[in-house]
C-alpha cells in the first residue's frame, strides 16, 4: 500500500510538469539552496521548506549525521554545516546529485497542504494574533503585515493582528515574485524545483508518520525515532486549518489560490470548496 501511495504521488508530479509543454510556471524553476538537506551516510537528499515539517526533518538529518547531542533548536546556525546539502557538498556535486537521474541518491521533498500551512505560519510567528513587536533589527519578518494595520507601532509594543492581515500582507508579500517572499510561506514549489529534480518519495505532513516509517524501513535508516515530530499540536485542542478561513474575504481567498496554485497541482492537494466558492464569486478561474 505505501509503495502504491508513493508511485502515484510520483507519477502525479511527474504527468503534471509534462502537462506544462516546455512553459513550466517561472516560479517553479527557483530553487532555494539551503532548503536541501543531505546524509552522506545514506544518499538521501530532501528539500524541506519551512512551516513544512523543517524542524523535525532537521533533527533527523542531524540523528543521520551522526549529532548525538540534545537538540533544543535545531534551526542553529552552529548546526546547519551538518545537515544542509550547500554546506556539505561542492556546487558540482549538489548539482549531479539534485539533477543527474544516473547519481547514487535518494531524493525526497516534503509537503504540506498550502492553506494549511499558511496557518501554521501565522500561529508561530505572529503568535495566533498576540504578537509583541519585535526590536528593529528582527522586523522584517513582520513589517509588510504591521504596515497594514494602519496605525504606527513601536518595538516591544503588543499588538492584535488579525489572520486577514496576515493574509493580506502574504499576498502584497508576492507582488515581486514569491522569490521576495519571506521563506516561511514562500510557495514550496518555488523553492524545490519539483519540475526539474527527480524526486523519488514525496513525503506530506497529512501522513508524516506513516510516510517516515516506510522510508525508515526502506532505506533502513537507524538514527530516526519516526515518533519524533517537532512543532506537533494537540489535535483534540487545535481548530482545523479551515476554521481560520471562516470570515476571509473571497478575494484574498482567490489571491492566495493564485499565488499556492501550483502547490496543489503539482503535488495533488484537493481545493476546498471554499476557495472554489470563492474563485466562483470573484469570477476566477481554476487555471
């Protein structure tokens, strides 16, 4: 069964990218080098995007890289020279590795559904609304969203932003390119180049532990305790992620959809009914 799940996700990426015909969405082509990380130990190379299951990939890779050590943070800039792929290989060899079908390597990327995602964002950085502004020198991660709130704030101050803010500010955020876009909901798809790299397992977040145990035993890969899961809420205490969409407007739904499109085509996300209600009302168009 889990054999099945992953050639057809494969094969799903696979047809949809050939559905291009040579015109393969600009932003798809991008990739962000330090979203790949690397074991030299087992040839396995993944592309994790951040609000995407990076933490807890991080802490694996550190387990297969030998790192003993308790991790508290496992984001540390001490520790990406033993994990991140740009850091542990020469350029030529990241290259043949992320491109070259004929390499010794196990390439895997690691999803999450884009909605879902966006909400995972703003409950960690912008605190599910409660925010304490930060000092100037780590502003920038909310600036565009405090900019819309419409009122002055200063360092340290505590301000309400609403998810709808969040959101707005996400997509004024991709007015240059999701390349100007703040990697924490960057569109995965403009950061792993899944039109262009071989991936051989896609791993989603939906089914993280089921997809971690099969490639455990696949690969047989010891470091990995596939309970671990950083970042994991109670399910019995969190809303869903569609509960955060409840009283958005139709048009950021429809602008957002525009800008994570690709995210669901690409790797077979079903489109809720409320964006497709919202696409219906603004007069967009699923393409």
């Amino acid at each position: 069964m889990m054999a099945t799940r992953f050639s057809e996700r494969k094969y799903l990426l696979k047809e949809k990218c050939e559905n291009y015909n040579g015109s393969i969405p600009k932003d798809v082509t991008r990739t962000l080098r330090d979203a790949f990380l690397y074991s030299r130990k087992y040839s396995f190379l993944i592309c994790v995007t951040a609000k995407g299951g990076a933490s807890t990939w991080k802490t694996h890779l550190l387990r297969m890289n030998g790192y003993t050590k308790y991790i508290k943070y496992p984001h540390e800039t001490s520790l990406k020279k033993r994990m991140i792929a740009q850091k542990l290989l020469s350029r030529s060899q990241l290259y043949r590795k992320m491109h070259r079908e004929e390499e010794e390597v196990i390439r895997v990327i690691s999803v999450r559904h884009p909605f879902s995602r966006l909400v995972s964002a703003y409950t960690d950085k912008f605190k599910n609304g409660s925010l304490t502004v930060p000092g100037k020198n780590k502003l920038n991660l909310y600036e565009v969203a405090l900019g819309l709130m419409g009122k002055p704030v200063s360092p340290f101050e505590k301000v309400s932003v609403p998810f709808s803010v969040f959101l707005r500010s996400v997509i004024k955020e991709n007015k240059g390119g999701a390349v100007d876009m703040n990697r924490h909901w960057r569109p995965y798809s403009s950061n792993c180049r899944p039109c262009h790299v071989p991936f051989d397992y896609i791993v989603k977040l939906e089914t993280f532990e089921e997809d971690l145990r099969y490639l455990v035993l696949k690969l047989g890969i010891k470091e990995i305790n596939v309970t671990t899961q950083m970042n994991k809420s109670s399910k019995s205490k969190s809303p869903t992620y569609e509960a955060y969409y409840r009283d958005i407007s139709d048009d950021i739904i429809a602008g957002l959809y525009a800008i994570y499109k690709e995210d669901f085509r690409l790797f077979g996300y079903e489109v809720p009914q409320f964006v497709k209600d919202a696409l219906s009302n603004t007069g967009k168009t699923d393409r």
